[in-house]
C-alpha cells in the first residue's frame, strides 16, 4: 500500500505593493501644503510673518466668505449643473436681511430667516425651471442672477437697512485666531461630508451627476434631487449675504455681486477636485481649494502686487493646479485595460478558453 503525499504549497515571495503615503493623500492638500511653504519663506525673506495671528485672522475671514458659497456650488456641479446666480443671491440676502432687522435686536431672527427663506426660494425657481422646463442650468441661474440684479439696482441702488450690533458679531467675533464664520463655515462643510457620504441625498447626487438616465432607471428622483440642489445652493449663498450684511452693518448689492463670486465659486469647486461633468468631488477638496485661494489673496497683499497683476497669476496657478489634478486622475493606459477585461466579448472568450481546458 502506498500512500501519496501532496506537497504543501510553498508560500510566494511576491512584495506587496503598498500605495504610497503621498500618493494617498488627495493633490489639493499636498498643493495647500506646497503654498503654504512656499509663502512663509516668501514672507520671511521680506521679515514677515505668515502664520501670525493677524494673517491667520485674514486668511480664514477671506476664506470663509467664498466657503459658504463654494459649498453650495459643489453641491449643484456634483448633479452636474451650474448655478451662476450666487452671487446675486447673497446680495439679496445682505439687503433682505438689513431691511427686516431695521438695526432692531429683536428681529434678528426674522432677518435671518427672510433672508434664507428668499434664498431657498431662488434655488427653488432655478431647481424647477431646469428640471421641468427643461432649460440648461446655465440660462437658468443667469437669467435669474439678471433678474435679481435689475430689481436690486432699481430698488436698493445704493446701502440700505442697518444691521444691529448683536449680528455684527457674526462678521468679528474671534475665538482666539479661528473667526465665528469661519468656524461656521467648517461645521456646515461637515454636515455636507456626512451629507453626501452618509445620507440617500448625497448617494443620489453621486448617482445623478454620474448618469441621470441610469439613476432614474434606478428609481432615483432624480428631478427632486436636483431641485434640492439648487436650494441648498442658494441658501449657503444665502449665509454668505448674512456674514457680509454684519461685516458692512447694512445691506449692500452692487459691491457684493460684482466681486465675482459665482466665478470664484466655480473655481474653487474645480480646483478642489470635483468634474464639472458631475458626478466625482467633495466638499472636503472644495475647502482645501478655498483656502489656497485664501492664502494667494493674502499673499498678494502683503506683497502689495498690483491687482490687475494679481488676477492674472491667480488664473495662471488655477489653470496649472486644475491641468495637474487631471493628469494625476487621468490614466488612459489603465482605463485601456479595464475596458479590454470587462468587455463581454473578452469574458465570453476567457469562458470558451476555459471550458476547452
């Protein structure tokens, strides 16, 4: 009688490829860092500081203006729409609420209300006039910005209302270096993360701005979803108006919607990563952009560089970072060879190959 040993299978030698620490980190964050370097030595060599307590001061007071609006912005480009009446919204917004609070303590709360419950009612009628008159969410939103904007310069041409001191503390009020807006602007950033990661909302951003044809086969409500969008959106430009009423103490309307935000908005949204095919993105990316704009506005202008100057290279450094970002994400060798393995005609021949074995 014989007996037949089966060797145990010697175990392989083949190294683990381990994604690297810098490769996992996304680009935007390592593009802060590298800024953020290369002004404190820029800085130092002119003996100034860039982490001090007045530039950390203004470098979050610049960019929590243009958080809460990019916020919102990323919220509509993940549905792969558009909202360019932001920034008219948030002037609305400063002058709605400055004329309701009348300076009064005791309407504050109705001031804030108003003012958001006008702005939600803007991403309303953008939401509706996409989704069930079918017009491109670029007419839409410009349109109702003009709209705005020709009621704004008839009525309120020039500041109006007063906003009381209580609410001004909204636009000054410090914890140490960290600003209240700034510090209200990173929670409301989160509760968009939770949002769009935790909630059936954010699943069906994803799945909208994707393909809307393969989300509404899903059972997805793609019109509802895209109408809430354009709420959200036009309520964190809502928030914006707020912060810029208790920074002025009274509504204003020409100073705030020629300042381009919507642009500013969409740039930082692209530049912290999300497609504006829709689809792929996050808030998080969106802050970390915020912020490099931030930090580039400061920079400028403790520089003291001329503001014409000033708008070309800030367009050069988002043209460049934007182009890196794509060809990081962009590897068309392997998106070669996913097709070719996942084709059904590779599969079926893989089968029949293996079915002759």
């Amino acid at each position: 009688m014989t007996t037949t040993t089966t060797a145990a299978p010697r175990p392989t030698s083949r190294p683990l490829h381990r994604r690297s620490v810098v490769r996992s980190i996304p680009l935007i964050y390592l593009a802060l860092l590298v800024i953020l370097a290369v002004g404190t030595v820029i800085l130092a060599t002119n003996g100034e500081n860039l982490f001090s307590a007045g530039s950390v001061v203004d470098i979050l007071t610049r960019s929590s203006l243009l958080g809460f609006i990019a916020i919102g912005q990323t919220l509509v480009i993940l549905c792969r729409s558009l909202d360019l009446s932001v920034g008219y919204v948030a002037a609305l917004a400063s002058l709605v609420a400055a004329v309701v609070m009348d300076g009064q303590e005791s309407r504050i709360a109705l001031g804030v209300v108003a003012a958001l419950g006008v702005s939600a009612a803007v991403g309303l009628f953008n939401g509706l006039v996409t989704t069930k008159l079918g017009v491109h969410a670029f007419i839409t939103t410009l349109g109702a910005g003009l709209i705005i904007k020709g009621f704004l310069d008839t009525r309120f041409p020039g500041p109006s209302g007063s906003v009381p001191a209580a609410f001004q503390g909204f636009g000054y009020t410090r914890i140490s270096v960290l600003p209240l807006s700034a510090l209200i602007m990173l929670l409301l950033a989160a509760a968009a993360v939770v949002m769009l990661h935790r909630t059936r909302l954010g699943h069906s951003m994803f799945a909208v701005g994707g393909n809307i044809d393969v989300a509404r086969l899903s059972g997805i409500r793609t019109d509802r979803t895209l109408v809430t969008a354009h709420v959200l959106c036009s309520t964190m430009a809502g928030v914006a108006g707020l912060l810029l009423a208790a920074r002025f103490s009274t509504g204003v309307g020409a100073q705030i919607y020629s300042a381009g935000y919507d642009l500013d908005s969409i740039a930082a949204v692209v530049l912290g990563g999300t497609l504006l095919l829709g689809g792929r993105g996050g808030v998080g990316g969106t802050i970390a952009a915020v912020l490099i704009l931030g930090v580039l506005d400061s920079l400028f202008n403790e520089l003291q560089i001329d503001p014409f100057f000033r708008d070309v290279l800030r367009g050069v450094i988002i043209i460049a970072a934007v182009a890196m970002y794509a060809r990081r994400q962009i590897d068309p060798t392997k998106a070669r060879a996913r097709f070719r393995d996942s084709s059904p005609g590779r599969r079926l021949l893989r089968l029949g190959r293996g079915g002759q074995r």
